[in-house]
C-alpha cells in the first residue's frame, strides 16, 4: 500500500515489494509460482506437485500460469478485491458496476475455457493432481468468498471438481 513501511527482510525477498515472497534461511524469492516449485523440490513429501510426464507438465505450468494472471486479473482484482477487501479491509465503497460487468461479461468465457480444458481429464492438467489444480481453486475459492457462485449447468464439472478438491485431506489440513 501506498505509503507503508516494509520491513528490510521483506524487501530482501522482494524487490518488488510484492506478495507473496519467501524467506528460508539467507535465500530469498517472490511470486507464487517461483515459491511453489521452490517448495516442491526443496520439501517433497514424494508426491511432486509438476507432472513428470512432458504434456501434463506443459499443461500445468500453463493452467499455474493461466490461474494467476489472467483468471486472477478478473476472479481477485475485480471481483474479491471490490468485494471483500475494499469495503472489509480499506473501508471503501466497492465498484459494483465493475464487478457486475466482470461476472456477466469477463468471467464466464475464462470459465467456459476451464471447464472445457478439463472435460475429459481427472485435474485441470489431465490425471495427475498438480500446482495447476492448487491455482485453480485459489481462483474458485475467492470468487466464492466473495459470493460468486458456479451456478449454471454448464460449469457443474467446476463445482464438482472444487468440491473434489476442498474434500482432499490436504486441502482440509490447511482450512
């Protein structure tokens, strides 16, 4: 925010000044998914989070991709952020009209695109449970936090499949 004091730590790890950013030990690093593979690889439980199939794991950084940059631009910046942190956190008035054109307008071709990707796959990248699945929901989840059902008939695989996810023991460990 403008105006706040970063501690010195923080910009160590990101000289952006961005969340989120990791600190272990003396090595520092930023963004989501730079953390995340970092994490996969520097603590493995033995169950990889990037398939090591060549197709599957292109689909998965493209779906990681996907969800924190372009899913994200719509699901938190216009719709979690005008709902949720706006009036809750900043005590400001939310932009209803931008919301209300992001979910009839911007939203429903990016889920349609999901939906669709998915279609004839176990996970969003094909049969592996991978970080694209883990973004994915992230994006899902703040759209429901902020009140955006999947309602329509045609993204009930979605419903089901966030529904599979916040099932996993994994995710229930963290909620």
């Amino acid at each position: 925010m403008k105006g706040q004091i970063v501690p010195r730590d923080f910009e160590r790890a990101s000289p952006l000044g961005k969340i989120p950013a990791l600190q272990v030990n003396d090595f520092c690093i930023a963004d989501s998914a730079v953390i995340s593979a970092f994490l996969d690889k520097q603590f493995s439980t033995g169950t990889p989070l990037y398939p090591s199939n060549p197709q599957e794991y292109a689909r998965t950084l493209w779906f990681e991709r996907y969800a924190d940059v372009t899913l994200a631009d719509i699901t938190y910046k216009k719709i979690f952020f005008e709902n949720i942190i706006k009036p809750a956190l900043l005590g400001q008035t939310s932009n209803k009209e931008m919301v209300e054109y992001a979910v009839l307008h911007e939203l429903p071709p990016m889920l349609d695109y999901v939906s669709e990707s998915m279609a004839n796959n176990s996970w969003i990248a094909g049969d592996y449970f991978s970080i694209a699945d883990i973004a994915i929901t992230v994006q899902l989840l703040a759209l429901k936090t902020a009140g955006i059902e999947l309602t329509e008939d045609k993204w009930l695989n979605l419903r089901d499949y966030l529904k599979r996810i916040t099932n996993r023991q994994s995710f229930r460990n963290i909620i």
